[in-house]
C-alpha cells in the first residue's frame, strides 16, 4: 500500500460508518445469500432495485477484440443474473402493483419476457394460438401475467403522467432519458399491436375451471438445477404458489374492465362490456372476501369505474338512473340544459356527494366547447367556475387560478350570482365554524381584490356578509377600501403590458402542451404559460419540446431566472425566434423578438442586450434575403447598429460569434472596408477579438494543415477547426513539398500561440504534432493545457469537442509509451465506450512508472474496479486488493443509484485526475520545456512531473 493510501485509510478507520450496502456480484458469489438478505425487515438494496441491478448487468452490451459492441453473451454469469431476478420477482409473489411501481416498463419487460421463457412458453409463439386449459399450471399463469401486464400497460400508458422536476441540465443524462423514452415507446407500439390478442387470451382465462400455479423461488432453483426437465416437479399441478381460480378470475375482470373504459373513449359500445367485468369483480370480492393474499384490487378506484359505467352505459331502469348525481349531470349535459347542471352543483354544495375531481372534468369539459367558438357558454362557465370555488373554500382549499381569471372583470351580475352561490352554500340555521370562517375569509378577500367601492358595497350589505362578520370587521374593510379609493383613478384606462392581458379558460395540460408547442403568438403564448402554472407548480415548460433550443451561451443566464413562468416565457419565445429565424419566417420571429425584450427590458439589462443583439442579426439576415438580394444597399440605420456591435465594449454580456461573424461579413459585403481598415482606432483593431486576425490565423492554419493531412496516414492526422472547407483531394499530389508544409504548420503554430496561448483548438494541433513526430510527453502536456483553458482548470466538464475520442485514444497511448499504465487505465473510461480490453492489458502491466494504487480513488467503472480485485487477489497483492475494494464500496457508485448520481461521481473523479496530472506537471514553467532541452513526464504519481535533463 502507498504512502498516500495508508493515510487515506487511517483517516477514515477511527469514523463510524453504516454496514456497506449489499453489492449486486456478492450474490453471484454466495447461492444462499439472496434468501437471507430478502428475509430481512428492511433489505438494502431493497428487492425491487435487486431487479433493476440483476436485469442491468445480465443485458450489458459486450465488447469483441475489434472493438465493436455486441449483444449481451448467453453464459452461465448472465443465466443466473436472470434467474436471480426472477426469484426477486417470486419473494414478492409477482404482485404487479409493486412491480409496476417500482420497474420501468423496460425492465418488467424483460423480466415477463424471462419468465416466460423459464415457464417452457416457445419464443415467438402466438399466446393466442395455445391452449390454456392443457398447459401445465405455471406456464398457463406465467402467460396471464404477462398478459395482464401488457394490457394494464396499455392503460397505463393513456393516463397523463406528472413528470419529475428535472435538475440542472445535462447532456449524457438527457441522452438516457431519450433513450430510455424511445424504448418504452418502442414496447408500447408493440404492446397496443397486440392488444387485441392479449384480450382474447384474458378472457379464454375467465373460462378456466381449475387452479393455477406461478413459480416461487424453490421451483426456479429446481429448473435451475434440471432445466430440461418436462414431467418434474415443477411441471406437476402442485408446484409453486397455488392461485384460487376465483381469485385469477377477479384480477383478470378488473385488468379486462379497465381495458375496455380505456377503449371506450373511441367506440362507446365498449363501455358495456366494461360495465359487465366491473361488476363481475364486485361479486367476486364478495364471494373472496377481505382474506385474499393475492387478489389485489383498489375497490375505490372499482366504485369509481362502477359509477362511471352507471353514467356511460343507459339503464333500463330510468328511475334508479336519475337517482344518482352522476347520472343527472350527464343527462343534462347530453341534452344541454346546463342551467341544471349548475343547481346541482349549488346543491351539491351542502351535501359534497359528488368528488371535485368530477366537477373540474366538467368544467372542463365546457370550457372546451366555449373555446372552440360557443360563446354562449362563457356566461356557464363563469358560473360553474363560481360554484366549484365556493365548493373549494368550504373545505379549506385555495381559490384556483380559473376563477381569478373569469373575475378579473367583474361586473354586478358576476357578484349578484357569487352571492347567490355563496348563500344557498351554506346552512346558517346550523354551521359549523370551519365553514363559517372559511366563507367569512372569501368574502374579505373578494372585496379587497375589487377597485369599484360600488361592488364592495353590494357585498358588505348583503345579509350573508352580516351574518357572518361582526360590525367591528365590517367597519374595518370598508374603511380600508375608502382609504384605497384615492389612488385609483377608475376613469383613465390603463397601459396594457405584456402581463396584464388575460388569459383564456383551460382545457388541460396535454391540450395546453400541444397549443404551445403549435403557437409563434407571443401573446397566445403567455396565455398558456399563465394557465399551466395554475395548474401545476411542479413543472419546467421549457423542456415540453426537445425541439426548443437556446445557445449554451443564453441558456445558463435564463434558466438562472427566479420566477418560474418568467424563465420559461422568456426560453420559449428566444427558442421560437430563432427557430423561427432559422426557416427564414422572419415576421413571426421579430414579434416574438420584440415580445421577449419588451418582458426581459423589465428586469435584465444583460437580456435585454442579448435580444438588441439577435433581433440585429435577425434585421442582417432579413435584408439579405430580401431587398439585399438585388443589389439594394441596407439602410444607414442598420450600418449605424452594425457598427455600434463591433464597437460594443460591455462587460459580462454574453455574445455568439455568429453576430460577430455575420456583422462582419455584412461589412464586407456592402463594401464597408474604409471602416474596416481605416475609421477604427488602432487600439479597438488590437482589442477586437472579430475584426479578422484570429479568425484568418485559423483560415490559415486550417490550410496547411489539410495540407499535412492529404498523405492519408490516419494515425498521425492533425485536427483544425474549418478544415472542411479545403478540397478533399489534391490533383498533383507529388507536387507538394510536405516537409515544408510541416515547417510552416509548426511556426504558423507558434505565431497563433504567442498571440493567444489559451486557444484549445490551436493547443490541440500543437499537440497534434507532437504527437505525429513521436515526442509524447509534449504532446501530452499539450493535450492537457488545451482541456484546462477551456474548463477552468478542470473545473467545469471539458468539452466535447475538445477532448473528442480521437484526442481521449491519443492521451492514452501517450500515456502507455511512458509506461504509466495505471493512468492509461483510467483514461479508457474517458472515450463515449469505455475501451476495456486496453484499460485491461494495461493493468495487467507490473513495470508501471506512474502512482499505481494510488490512482484507484479516480476509477468510477465499477466493472474496471472488478478486475484490479480479481487481479490483486491473483498475485496476492492483499494491501492493493483493499484499496480497490474500498474503492468499489463507495455509495455514490451503487448501480442503483440514480443516474445523476453515477454521473457526478464520474464527472468528480474526471476532475480530480486532471487536475492531478496537470497540477504536478507545473504546466506553465514547463510551456517551453521542449526548447530548453528537457523532457516533460506527466505519469509520475505524487511528483507526476519532474525536469529530466535529456543528453
């Protein structure tokens, strides 16, 4: 063990720790330990995350000698990862309520999938061609469940789901999410294909007379054991846990029951049949009774389908069916009577027989139909919204923000019928004194929330508000309101702002979700904004579209806007515009320009520079498709603001070069090259960093460096921005003198630098061709100089573009010349697919001149810590071998921890390596190391850099 570990390792021996959690391979090792960790009172990993962890490593892509990923191998180590799942699976009695809680729709199903293949079910056979009533009981009940499942998925899938509330943004992490979204879309479309079979095959069940079986954890040992076995134990009518036939039947009623409501919506004949199966699973409860450990049905949710189907299914008996609220709503509904609709509401004001849920689908409903141009459904709506707040207020709630809207202009038939609703809500014979508080507290606020003082008149003298508020509080109020009167001029009629249109009445989310989406009317636009986040405050509405895109450069300034409805107004309008400007719609997007600086010219002096800026661009690129195109010089005007860009001096406003490059391209265009050359000052020429040097030293360097690269010697191939704009091919090849082309690249190289030594991409062909030449210490050192000035010292995540594969693959070989393995090994798990079989060899490697062990802190690839145990355990390395078992024991690299997790812990080891390797290669004295005659070796552990004089 190094200096450096034993320390480390005397640190932490005197803490306290809690017991490590249990490690998915520790159960590979130990066949009794899952038994006794699932028999524990609260195991963890807890059972579901077992699942998650088995499936995870048994459907790991492989990777062959070619470096090219293959499908997950079919060995015994992934046998058994699958079988371990499944026998998580049956400790939990394959409940799908669990399951379907805690497992996303890919990994049930590819554990349904598992368990049909173990249940002898032949790959690719229709379930509905086999015969249920002649299988053996644990293959017939495996086919149910999976079955069951799909169509539960089915409907699952129809419901709206609340999203997480996403982090700060991050690119892998999005990636997964996308991936892991496109997948269980892919399944869904699977699913639905087949949904008409897997209702056959329901209901074949309902007509099966015996009981069934479904594995437990002692018969997939026994297949395990013997899985060729046909006439075994496990094939027999008595293995396995023993499912009641009435109690198969009740399941499958209601899956089949929900299957139907959810396709009744498109052909309404359905809805019979969903009534039958809901009351089916009714008398089968009462036939089970409460003591049933595997018949699992929410019977609330059950009464909810049952009245539902009461409502949508006429009955022969007319009287029973009007009896009910449910059923008079919707009658009135069909026919149209919507007056009616609103007493029942009132009514239903004092006895709260209907849910509220009920009562918001029916408005709705109705605003819906108001929107979609029956204007005589305003006034209903307002009244529907007034009954259902009063409904809200008398048990507790808070007004919603429908009715804010709809009473944002009142006038004295609103409050004639608010006071209507409020009296016939309430019993004042007998009330209790929650619900007079609550009505009192209304009132208040509605009279504070009114400028006309003839409409607090009309209700502090009503005899409802005297009722409840004594002559002290009413006194107090309307003296308030006469106070406030003075400053309220109610006969000039205000400036109308972005933020003082009102919004329209909402349908619901997903409706709302779609018009955004659709709409490039900034007012419309806020419109939505306003409703959705009455709806929910949980959501981020910019990330609704993965269409919507805003530079990196705009984007950490806007998402860093407090108020949630103004950061997302403020994305979707720059995202749109520039959407908007990229298809040449240039109309839409200078209102949604204009619409975004009028909003951000309120509180951001920084955005509102940056909308000055982009709506410069769009006016540049508005004239060169129109009347530039014949030759019409652009107004003096636009020249002035293009001129006033180039000059712009203010500090901490972020910018994008392609202003900066268009401007300047417009200049040329129009010929403006006096101004160019002659009208700037020297020092703003020196100090402008896009009037043409740095941009025509990469023009250059892009050249000669196509040129050094048409030899086609892959390996020793120079990277340069633009390049692609050179030829691909050189037709008299033997006439270029490629030493000379080198020369020139080196001292092109050297010129840029001394200019500016921060450029990553001029580092990044410095380093290029050191790397080409054999000199792998300075090109290492290069390479990492170019990742540090663009990271802030490692601080922040290099780059992509910077540290591509390409560059990742030479640090490694770099590395491996100078014999620092270790390093080289933990570089591998830098490329996008992390290179085993080198991170391997490499490890393998005893004669190693880098810190060795000591770098095992920085490894975050679990399979890669793996090895380096297997391997210290080989030579009997027993101090090494616990470092990296340490290592492997830390909880932020649990594989199942959330993916956010793995990534920070990836991105904290990422940092702290770089840093290491160029902290301790002392990289600015060593920036001429070459010329002074010394070597740089970046690999040397604690002194990772030292000064060797080279003879």
């Amino acid at each position: 063990m190094s200096a450096e570990a034993a320390d480390r390792e005397a640190a932490t021996s005197s803490r306290p720790c809690t017991p490590p959690q249990t490690s998915w391979f520790e159960f590979l090792l130990e066949e009794s330990l899952l038994e006794k960790h699932l028999r524990k009172p609260c195991p963890d990993p807890a059972p579901v995350q077992l699942i998650v962890q088995f499936l995870e490593q048994a459907s790991k892509p492989s990777v062959n000698e070619q470096n090219q990923v293959q499908p997950p191998p079919d060995n015994k180590r992934n046998r058994i990862l699958k079988l371990l799942a499944l026998k998580v699976a049956a400790h939990l009695k394959w409940d799908l309520d669990i399951l379907e809680k805690s497992l996303s729709v890919p990994v049930l199903n590819m554990l349904l999938n598992e368990l049909l293949c173990i249940s002898k079910v032949p790959p690719g056979t229709k379930h509905i061609d086999m015969d249920l009533a002649t299988l053996p009981p644990t293959t017939a009940m495996a086919i149910l469940l999976y079955n069951r499942w799909a169509i539960r998925t089915i409907v699952q899938s129809s419901f709206p789901v609340k999203q997480a509330k996403p982090g700060p943004p991050q690119l892998s992490v999005m990636n997964q999410m996308q991936q892991e979204k496109e997948l269980t879309d892919n399944i869904l479309k699977v699913l639905k294909e087949q949904a008409s079979d897997s209702i056959l095959v329901l209901e074949a069940a309902l007509k099966l007379n015996k009981d069934l079986y479904v594995h437990t954890m002692r018969t997939l040992d026994l297949l395990a054991v013997e899985p060729g076995m046909v006439n075994g134990e496990t094939e027999s009518s008595t293995a396995g846990l023993k499912i009641k036939t009435q109690e198969m039947q009740c399941q499958v009623c209601y899956d089949l029951g929900a299957a139907y409501f959810q396709q009744g919506s498109t052909n309404s004949a359905v809805y019979e049949n969903a009534r039958e199966k809901f009351f089916r699973t009714k008398e089968l409860i009462a036939e089970i009774g409460s003591l049933s450990l595997h018949c699992t049905i929410d019977e609330k949710r059950l009464a909810g389908y049952c009245q539902a189907c009461d409502v949508l299914v006429p009955s022969s008996d007319r009287t029973s069916q009007q009896s009910t609220p449910y059923s008079q709503v919707h009658i009135c509904l069909r026919s149209g009577n919507y007056q009616e609709v609103v007493n029942i509401f009132i009514e239903d004001n004092l006895t709260f027989s209907l849910p509220v849920q009920f009562r918001q689908s029916v408005l709705r409903e109705l605003f819906q139909k108001a929107q979609q141009g029956n204007e005589a459904l305003d006034e209903i709506c307002f009244k529907i919204c007034a009954c259902n707040t009063v409904r809200d207020i008398l048990e507790g709630r808070t007004i919603s923000v429908q009715f804010n809207q709809l009473f944002l202009r009142p006038n004295k038939e609103k409050i004639d019928f608010l006071l209507e609703v409020c009296s016939r809500s309430i019993n004042l014979e007998k009330p209790s004194d929650s619900l007079k508080g609550n009505m009192a507290a209304f009132l208040k606020n509605v009279c504070l929330g009114l400028e006309d003082l003839q409409y607090v008149f009309m209700i502090s003298s009503h005899e409802l508000f005297i009722t409840l508020l004594k002559d002290e509080e009413r006194k107090l109020l309307v003296d308030q309101m006469r106070k406030r009167s003075p400053r309220v001029n109610l006969c000039i009629k205000p400036v109308t702002s972005f933020y003082d249109i009102p919004a329209s009445a909402s349908v619901n989310i997903g409706q709302l979700e779609h018009q955004l989406i659709l709409s490039v009317d900034p007012w419309r636009i806020r419109q939505i904004l306003i409703e959705l986040h009455g709806m929910t405050s949980e959501r981020q509405f910019w990330t609704v579209s993965n269409k919507w895109e805003v530079p990196s450069v705009y984007s950490g300034v806007i998402l860093g806007i407090k108020d949630s409805l103004t950061r997302d107004l403020v994305y979707i309008l720059m995202a749109k515009g520039l959407h908007c400007s990229t298809v040449m719609d240039f109309s839409h997007a200078k209102q949604l320009f204009a619409a975004c600086l009028e909003l951000v010219t309120e509180f951001s002096p920084k955005l509102r520079q940056v909308m000055l800026n982009e709506m410069l661009l769009l006016d540049i690129y508005t004239h060169e498709a129109g009347t530039g195109q014949s030759g019409e010089r652009p107004p003096s005007d636009l020249i002035s603001r293009v001129r006033g860009y180039l000059e712009m001096r203010l500090p901490d406003i972020p910018l994008r070069q392609v202003v900066a490059e268009e401007c300047v391209a417009f200049m040329l265009n129009w010929k403006e090259n006096e101004y160019l050359t002659l009208q700037v000052p020297a020092f703003l020429l020196q100090n402008n960093p896009y009037v043409k040097e740095p941009l025509v030293l990469t023009i250059i360097l892009s050249l000669f460096v196509k040129l050094h690269n048409v030899r086609e010697d892959i390996v020793n191939d120079v990277t340069a921005e633009h390049i692609s704009i050179w030829p691909s091919s050189i037709p008299n090849l033997q006439s270029v003198d490629f030493e000379a082309v080198a020369i020139t690249v080196k001292e092109l190289v050297r010129y840029a630098r001394s200019i500016n030594p921060n450029n990553h991409s001029w580092l990044i062909i410095q380093a290029d061709i050191y790397f080409a030449t054999n000199q792998y210490s300075a090109a290492l050192h290069y390479y990492l100089q170019a990742g540090a000035v663009c990271s802030d010292f490692f601080n922040k995540a290099v780059p992509p573009d910077v540290y591509t594969d390409q560059v990742i693959k030479r640090m490694i070989k770099c590395c491996s010349l100078l014999n620092c393995h270790t390093q080289v090994a933990i570089l591998c798990q830098f490329l996008r697919e992390i290179d085993y079989k080198t991170a391997f060899k490499s490890l393998q490697e005893q004669n190693s001149h880098d810190a060795m062990d000591s770098y095992y802190e920085y490894i975050w690839d679990v399979t890669i810590l793996e090895y380096l145990t297997y391997l210290h355990h080989k030579r009997g390395e027993t101090d090494k071998r616990q470092i990296a078992i340490k290592a492997i024991g830390q909880t932020e690299l649990n594989a199942s921890n959330p993916e956010e997790v793995l990534q920070l812990a990836a991105q904290r080891r990422k940092k702290k390596f770089l840093q290491a390797m160029v902290r301790g290669g002392e990289i600015d004295k060593l920036l001429y190391a070459p010329q002074l005659g010394f070597t740089w070796q970046p690999c040397l552990g604690p002194v990772l850099a030292t000064k060797l004089f080279s003879p």
